[in-house]
C-alpha cells in the first residue's frame, strides 16, 4: 500500500530479501539497486518474529528450516537508519527474545508491548515429564488406555519436537498403543522436512480438517510456518 509517496505497509517473504536459488529475488534487487525504492520504506513489521530462532537458525544438528529468517539483520543493514522494525510473536521466551533482538539488531532502547494470550476457550495445563524426551510414554495420555473408538474419539493433539528423529520414533510409539486395526492408517502421523511435499500438504490438511482420520500429529517447527 502506497501513499504519500511512501510504502506504509510492506508484506513479503524472508525468502523475497535473499539469494535464492542461486538468484536475487527482484525485490531484493530493487532494495540493493534502488536506494529511491528502499528510501521510501517506513516501516516493517515481522510477523511470527520467533521463526527467527525456530526456522531460521540450525539446532540439533540439523540445518534451519528456513534461513531466509536468520538473515533479517542483513534485511535491516540496508535500508535507511530512519526505517522502525517492529516484531510480533505470540513465543518469545527469554532465549528466543534475545536472539530476535540480535537478529534483528534491535536498538537498546527498543519498546517492548507484552500483552495477555488468556483467552475464555483456553486452558493451560502443565504435564511434567519423567526421564527424558525420548522416554516416549510420557505420551501415553495421547491415546486412552483400552482405546475404543465406538465410545471415544480422540481430540486432534499437535506434538512439538526438536527434532525430526524424536518426531518419527514418538509418532511410531502413539500408533503402536492403537488397537491392530486402528494402527498405520493415519490415525497418528508426524512431520518435517524430509518429507516430500505432497506428503506435507495432505498430512496438514488432514489434520486441521476437524473430521480428518489424523488425530495425533508428531511434528517439528516445520508444522508453524504452514499457512
């Protein structure tokens, strides 16, 4: 949106600022090449601003799912001293907030707005683990013992792991507490970026579908970039 000679709001992709594919993107050009472009820029908001550490920063070992997010700083470097960032994040615990500031080379004396996430249809609930993450009955509250599905139908759970192996073993343990018939039909499933995308996107759409055969989702950060 363009008024006053200048873009009030300006709605891209990480993806859209960096190489990709071997390539510059042509609004990356036009940030690079046209300093009248990238003058007339006032404001950007980074939304889902914690995807800078989840996506796009490697853990475990394992590469960033989305580096275009670990390289906003480079974004901010070249626009106008003048231009206010600001970042929008539902998750930002202390870890994650200090490598957003970084990241996005955010002023000390930054604002920080920090509001309620109470909702009426939310309720919070904390379930310790014993041992360790990969002990995986600590799941097994996931499906009722003596699980019948004539008299119970299991509520669609999301799972968040850190990484994709934990993903798949927990997913395998959930569908073998299943009775035989009800195991490998879908019923449990996991997710990352190993998969192939059409496995990606009818899992997904499965699951956020409130009648779909997935009930249990084992998943990586992956599954919250899905729009």
């Amino acid at each position: 949106m363009i008024g006053n000679g200048h873009y009030q709001h300006l709605i891209v992709s990480p993806e859209q600022l960096g190489m990709y594919n071997g390539h510059l993107p042509r609004l990356a050009r036009l940030l690079r090449q046209e300093r009248t472009f990238a003058n007339k820029i006032q404001r950007v908001h980074v939304d889902e601003a914690h995807n800078i550490f989840t996506a796009g920063l490697s853990h475990h070992g394992e590469d960033a799912f989305r580096p275009a997010y670990g390289r906003l700083a480079e974004f901010r470097a070249i626009l106008p001293d003048t231009v206010a960032f600001q970042a929008l994040s539902a998750t930002l615990p202390p870890h994650i907030y200090s490598v957003v500031q970084r990241e996005l080379a955010m002023r000390p004396n930054h604002v920080r707005i920090t509001v309620s996430t109470n909702r009426p249809n939310i309720v919070y609930a904390t379930s310790p683990i014993v041992g360790n993450l990969r002990e995986f009955h600590n799941f097994d509250c996931l499906v009722p013992k003596d699980f019948d599905p004539e008299l119970t139908t299991i509520p669609k759970t999301l799972v968040f792991h850190d990484n994709k192996r934990d993903a798949t073993d927990a997913a395998r343990y959930t569908n073998e507490r299943l009775p035989i018939p009800l195991q490998n039909i879908g019923i449990v499933r996991h997710y990352h970026s190993d998969m192939s995308v059409e496995y990606l996107q009818q899992t997904y759409t499965d699951f956020s579908d409130p009648d779909g055969q997935c009930r249990i989702l084992h998943a990586t950060a992956g599954a919250s970039t899905v729009s």
